[in-house]
C-alpha cells in the first residue's frame, strides 16, 4: 500500500460519519451519495457483464457488429422489398438500421435488466451495495454495444457515399433521450420480478407490442395521419425518428420529440423512485 | 483507551407469516388477496401472526473485540449480521457503526465461472469493498496465500473445488476493515483449509480489529473470540466470557435437547431428494429421554422422508462432546440399506450406542445424511439434539469405586484379566 492510498484512507476514516442504521419511511430519499460512493463496484460489474458476453463464441465481439447487420437485412428485405414501404430515398438498409440500432439498445436494457436482480440473487443476498447498480451495469454494457454498433452505421454509410448530415452532433440527446426511458422501464421490470417472476413470462408480448408501435423497420410516414398520436406517446418512437434526423437528415415533427424527451423523463422517475423505495426489501423477498 | 465501535440499540426485525410463505406469482398474490376477501376473520388473524427473527437486541461492542456469536439455527444470529452490513433492514431500533465495515457472510461471493482467476479476484475484491489500487497492490500476496499461482489466468469453472475455495479465501483474506463481519466462512474446506483460515482469523484478530464471527464451531469460538453472545429465538440470551457462554449454551435446553421435530417442511433439514422429520434421543425401550445412565445403552434415532426414489443414502450421526471434541461419527454400514437404492418413503434409521462406552457429560448430536458415490451431503443439521451420560456411582460403572474427577474422552468398561502366580516361599 503506497503512501497516498494510506492516506487516502485515513482521511476517509477520519472525516466518514458514523453509520445509523434503522427503519427507514421516506419516499423521497433517493440516496445518490450512495450510488457515487459504489461507482467502482458498478465499472467492474459492467466490466464483467461485457468480459462474460461473448465468452466460449467463435466470433466474439463481432457478434455485436453481426446482430445488428443481420436485423438490418432482415428488416430491410422484409419491409424493403417485399412490402415496399418508401424510404424518402435513402438506401432502405440505412432505415432499418438506424432503427435496430436504437432497438437493440432499447431492448438489451429491458430484456437485461428484467432478470439481472434474479440472476444476482447471491450478490444481492450477502452482500450490501446500492442495488440499482445492477440495472445500470447492464445499461453501460448496451451502450458499448450501440458505439460499436454506430461504426458500423458510419461505415455503411461511406460505402453507401451517403455524408452525415451536420445535426450528428446532437446524437447524445437522442442516446439519452431512449437511455432514460430504456434504464427507467428496466429499473420497473427488474425491481417487479424479484417479488413476481411473472414479469419475465410477460415481457415478451410487451415488447413486440413496443416493437410493432415503433418506427424500427419503417419510416413513421408511412402510418396514416390519424393514427399518429400512438406514436406521440411512445418515448421510442421519438428517440428513433431523431436518430434518423441526425444521421441522415429525416425530416421530423418536433412536438413528438418534445414529448418524447417528457415522456422518457416521467418514466426514469417512476422507476428510479420505485427501485429505490423497494431495493431495502429485495434481500428478504428474492 | 478503546471507543465504541458499534452500538446495537433495541435492534429488531420481524416477519410477517404472510410473507414468509410468498407469493411468488402474480396469481398466488390474486388468489391470497381473494381468500383474504371472503374469509376475513381467520385469515386475518393469520396474517397478523409476526415472528421477531430478532428482538429488541442491545449490546455494545468495543475497538478491537473478536466476538463470536452463537446459538441454534433460526436463533437471529445471521439476521443480525445482515442487518449490520446493511443486507436486510431492521424493523425497529437501530444501529450505529463507526467504520468501514466489510462482511464475509460466504467466500467467493461474485465470483463468475467463466472469469480467470486474476479476474475473478479483482472482482471479488470490489464486491467486498476493496478499491481497485488496493486490490492491484496486494495481488501478489493474495495469490500467493491462495496457491493456485499456475492457474491464475485460467478460467475458474476448470478449478476444482478446492482451489476455487483457496483462492476466493484468499481474497477475503486480504480485506482490512476496521470492522469485520464473519459468518460461519469456516464451515467449509479440508482440515488443512479450515486450519488456514482460524489462523487467519487469529491474526485479524490480534490486529486490533473488530471482529464480529458467527459460528458453529465451538472450539474455534472459545479459541478465536473475547467476548461470545448467545442467541436465543431472537433474542440475546447470554453475554460474557467465551468459556462461560460456550457451557452454557451447550448445558442448556437452548443449545439442544433431546427430541427435535421439524413441522413445517420448508424450514426442515434437507433437499429435494431426502428431508429430515425428527431427531430423538431415547433408551433402548423407547423412551426419549436427556439423561441416560452410563452402563445403559442409548439410541439415537431420525425420522426422515425420501423424495426421490432410486438413491443410495447413509444416514449418518457425530457425537461431540461438551469440549467440542468429535467423540466418533457413526454411519449406516448395516444390511438393510447400504449401498442400495431406496424407494420413496418414511423412513426411520435408529443406531445403538452400547452402555459402559461413553463418557460422562454433555454430548451433542450432529445429523446428516449424505450420499457417498459420488459425495454429497443432503444435509447436515448440527446440535441436532443432546443428552447427559450420567454415573450414579453405584460402583459397577469403569470408574470403579473411584468417585473424583475421571477424564477420558470415552469410558469404555473393558475386560481386565490378571494373572496370578503364587510367590514364592
């Protein structure tokens, strides 16, 4: 141990309040020095989720580049081809990956975090950290998958001879935008199915609805004026079309964006203020 | 001049029956909602049943005291360690800790079977506490300590279980918190393991931290430990010295008794292919008794049910005498069922512990049942149960006519032959 961590922590000693613990009734208390103070716990969690993906594969990493090209093509064939759906003249590949970029990312959240609490139950049964870490663990690993996965739409697009259109640099907004409203549902699955396995039985059927009521494979053009307001409530729709319209310049309502950013917001409340109130109990009950 | 370290203030946590017994889909949430609705009164009362798992605790412990907790299972003795690192939150009361504190409730917590060595100790490091410089500097040391150097940068599911324990030990090993929490970490390993471990321990403990340890094993409480406290149905029973308390307990109804009954079957002894009904102690005629007269012979005998057909099974039994000193362990190598697949069932396995063979005191009752090709323990219930042998000096007992103090760990009656030659003039 050198001498600055020795004095690192002495001062950590030093200036460290005792610790009460007792009953706790608040709502409100969301407890973020907390969060800060597991950070490391959480880089190595994310650390480990990523090191164990694509362990024992043939391919490794490359399977984050090869799921989306595959969804891509799939999708392109599919709605590009067979039923034609137009493409305000951009190559149809670029659409549908543009969008199964931002589902997957979406999805990976959910789907992870539906059944991350559960697969951890011996972490979270012997040992004490903030239990949301678990959650966003998963989160940061989808985010790598989408950075990598965004190469790939870059490289697509010098093949294609197509220029990003300047608004890439508001991208994050977007990443954030689906990020909230990704970790927010998977803070609400993941902290329901530690008390109702259901959840998992259930998911699915949720998320092919989403699926369908998002513009993933299809421009949101396409769907008739009067049914539009669909799209307005759902925070992905929003996120995806702003992908596009950052990418390649797709032309977007901005009253839907707006909404969407709303939307993503309420719900990652929602499901921070959830977990947060429940994780105390998660050991007894899981 | 020693501080309080931590302080245990009227500390409780309770349960309700209604969420021991879960609802663990959204139907059986509905369903018990339902019954609730229309059979209000007796469901009601039902619901308000509450078990304390620990009540109103106090106690105070001081820098650098090595206290070693104790008591039968279901005593409150692992709740209140969840509770102190934080795991579970206490119904009432409170507790005020002063330092970092770093709890050992099982080695290798987080450890992944797909992660190398050396990654799974960095890992493992952070899931107990550690910061990552910390860890980088002790890396040598804690691989070293573990030995399983060769192997580091293999993937630990090509570990065997040995080594896995090894290394993840080590790991634990090298945490230095000020206050640490350890629960029955030791009850695992070979010999050789176990002893690493306790010395360990004793050095942790010699180096003026504080150390709070759970266990069942008594001679490594009285060894280990300064202080021992004593549970009892979630509440604190005894406090004191480790000798003190350590004979208490294991004098006492609390610590054991002759009969035990599990009722419920989810809280009994056992797994999926055999579980444990009852355990007693009688006389030969069947009668349960705690004392038993030393030249008479005793029975132990478990009921137990087989869940699953077509397993070899050996009940098995270790007798502990009141210093913690395994007196002998005893399995079934009869006839009836050695080696031979049983079919489903209750079962009774009695065993016959001769007169003139123990000796006199307190001994504890361990029970297990395990399978032994390949190995596995089904359960091991330890302080299953308890009897006195007791020498009513009539003088035809092994202590002859002798009435003081007669030590030995088994007082077998043996047969004596002298020769006798007639001297000479």
């Amino acid at each position: 141990m050198n001498d600055k961590m020795r004095n690192d922590l002495k001062r950590e000693r030093e200036t460290s309040k005792p610790l009460i613990i007792r009953p706790t009734g608040n709502w409100c208390n969301l407890r973020l020095g907390d969060l800060w103070a597991y950070r490391e716990l959480f880089y190595f969690l994310a650390w480990r989720d990523i090191k164990v993906r694509y362990k024992q594969t043939v391919l490794g990493v490359a399977w984050a580049i090869l799921n989306p090209v595959m969804q891509m093509l799939v999708w392109a064939f599919v709605f590009g081809k067979v039923a034609k759906l137009p493409s305000d003249g951009y190559p149809y590949v670029l659409i549908t990956l543009s969008g199964t970029l931002v589902w997957s990312y979406f999805s990976e959240i959910v789907n992870g975090s539906a059944g991350s609490l559960i697969s951890n139950t011996n972490l979270i049964t012997k040992i004490y950290f903030p239990r949301v870490i678990i959650p966003l663990s998963i989160a940061l690993r989808a985010l790598l998958d989408l950075g990598i996965a965004m190469l790939l739409m870059m490289g697509l697009m010098l093949y294609l001879n197509i220029r990003p259109s300047v608004w890439l640099v508001t991208l994050p907004l977007f990443v954030i935008n689906v990020t909230c409203a990704a970790v927010g549902i998977g803070l609400l699955t993941s902290a329901l199915s530690v008390k109702y396995r259901d959840v998992a039985k259930i998911l699915p059927y949720f998320m092919q609805i989403i699926f369908f009521l998002t513009p993933v494979a299809y421009l949101q053009s396409v769907i008739p004026e009067k049914y539009r307001w669909i799209y307005f409530l759902n925070p992905l729709a929003g996120g995806i079309e702003g992908f596009r319209w950052a990418w390649l310049g797709i032309p977007v309502e901005w009253p839907m964006i707006f909404y969407s950013v709303i939307y993503s917001f309420v719900i990652l409340v929602i499901g921070v203020i959830y977990f947060r109130n429940l994780e105390e109990t998660f050991a007894d009950v899981i | 001049m020693s501080r309080t370290i931590i302080k245990v203030n009227n500390l409780g946590k309770s349960y309700r029956i209604g969420e021991i017994i879960r609802h663990d889909t959204l139907r059986d949430a509905a369903s018990h909602l339902f019954s609730r609705a229309f059979r209000r009164s007796p469901s009601r009362k039902h619901d308000s049943d509450v078990i304390w798992a620990l009540d109103s605790v106090n106690f105070e412990v001081q820098q650098g005291e090595v206290v070693g907790i104790i008591g039968r299972n279901g005593a409150g003795k692992s709740t209140l360690l969840k509770i102190l690192s934080r795991i579970t939150m206490p119904t009432q009361g409170q507790a005020t800790i002063e330092g970092r504190v770093g709890s050992l409730l099982e080695v290798g917590t987080g450890f992944h079977p797909e992660l190398t060595g050396r990654e799974n100790v960095y890992l493992n490091g952070a899931i107990l506490g550690m910061k990552k410089l910390e860890i980088k500097n002790k890396f040598d040391e804690i691989v070293d300590f573990s030995g399983v150097d060769k192997f580091i940068d293999t993937p630990i599911k090509r570990y065997s279980s040995g080594m896995y324990l090894r290394l993840a030990f080590a790991v634990a090993a090298h945490l230095e918190p000020e206050i640490l929490l350890v629960d029955e970490v030791l009850a695992v390993g070979d010999i050789d393991f176990q002893r690493k471990c306790l010395n360990k321990m004793k050095v942790i403990g010699q180096g003026g931290r504080t150390v709070l340890f759970v266990s069942h094993n008594m001679p490594a409480v009285t060894r280990l430990c300064s202080r021992v406290i004593l549970f009892d149905k979630g509440r604190k029973a005894e406090d004191g010295s480790p000798h003190a308390v350590v004979g208490a307990y294991l004098k006492s109804d609390i610590g054991t008794s002759a009969q035990r009954e599990w009722k419920m079957p989810a809280k009994a002894p056992g797994n999926e292919v055999v579980r444990l009904n009852a355990v007693r102690v009688c006389t030969e005629d069947g009668r349960t008794t705690e004392s038993i007269d030393i030249r008479k012979p005793v029975c132990i005998e478990m009921e137990y049910d087989v869940l699953e057909s077509n397993q070899v099974l050996v009940p098995n039994y270790h007798i502990f005498n009141d210093e913690g000193i395994c007196v002998f362990i005893t399995t079934d190598c009869s006839n009836d069922w050695s080696r031979k697949p049983r079919p489903k069932g209750h079962y009774l396995s009695r065993v016959r512990i001769p007169g003139n063979f123990l000796s006199e005191g307190c001994l504890i009752v361990n029970v297990a049942i395990c399978t032994m090709i390949p190995v596995r323990i089904h359960f091991h219930e330890a302080d299953a149960v308890a009897f006195h042998v007791v020498d009513s000096l009539d003088g035809n007992s092994a202590r002859g006519d002798y009435g003081g103090d007669y030590p030995g760990v088994v007082r077998p009656l043996l047969e004596w032959t002298t020769q006798y030659n007639k001297a000479f003039d």
